[in-house]
C-alpha cells in the first residue's frame, strides 16, 4: 500500500516507459469517460502499480483533453485543474482496490477503474 502512495515520486522519470496506448472513439475534447483496464496486471508487484498509475495518468490526459502545444493560461488552468482531479479519483480507486484485496474482501467481478470528467 505504502508503494502505491508513494508511486507518483517514484514515477516521475519511468512513467514514459510503462505507458499503454488508450484508443480514443471520439475527437479530442469530446471524450467524457475513459475505462481503464487492470485484469493483466499483477497489482501485487511494483511492475504492475507502475502500469496501473501510467494508464489511469493516460486516461486522465483524454478525457480531460490535455494537450501539449502552448494553450492559452485559462484553458491551461482548467485542463490541470481536470487532469488533477480525474487522476486522483483513479489513484482513489487504485487504493481502494488493493486495500480490498490485503484484506481479502470478496471483490465483484470488476476489472477497470472508469475515469470520468467532472
């Protein structure tokens, strides 16, 4: 639990390497939800966190339309402001999960954490 926490400082330089393609159906800026995936990963290893934190980090860049050419500072201030938010209820979610398994809480059959704009 203690690695997911503190997965963010720990990824800042590996993130570029574990990133996973997420597909978009829709033109940038109309994408308002964004399922992440993590039945193939082994949440129990650093490998597995690490891909987890980089596709939530992924999903949060689309369905918040993070762009990375200069924007003007109030649509860059609103797009963080997104990003922040989406990112740290996926990280939420993440905790969450892997709480739920230490503990050996029965868990539904889910396998994705769905990363929303707000």
């Amino acid at each position: 639990m203690r690695i997911f926490m503190a997965l963010p400082l720990l990824l800042l330089g590996a993130a570029p390497a574990f990133s996973q393609t997420i597909v978009a159906t829709a033109p940038a800026g109309e994408i308002e939800v964004v399922k992440v995936s993590y039945a193939d990963l082994n949440l129990d290893s650093d490998i597995g966190l690490a891909r987890l934190d980089s596709r939530l980090r992924a999903a949060a860049r689309s369905v918040c339309d993070v762009r990375p050419e200069f924007e003007n500072t109030v649509r860059e201030m609103a797009t963080s402001r997104c990003f922040r938010s989406a990112l740290s209820r996926g990280r939420d979610a993440g905790r969450e999960i892997i709480a739920a398994r230490q503990a050996g809480t029965p868990m539904t059959l889910a396998s994705a954490i769905v990363i929303s704009r707000r």
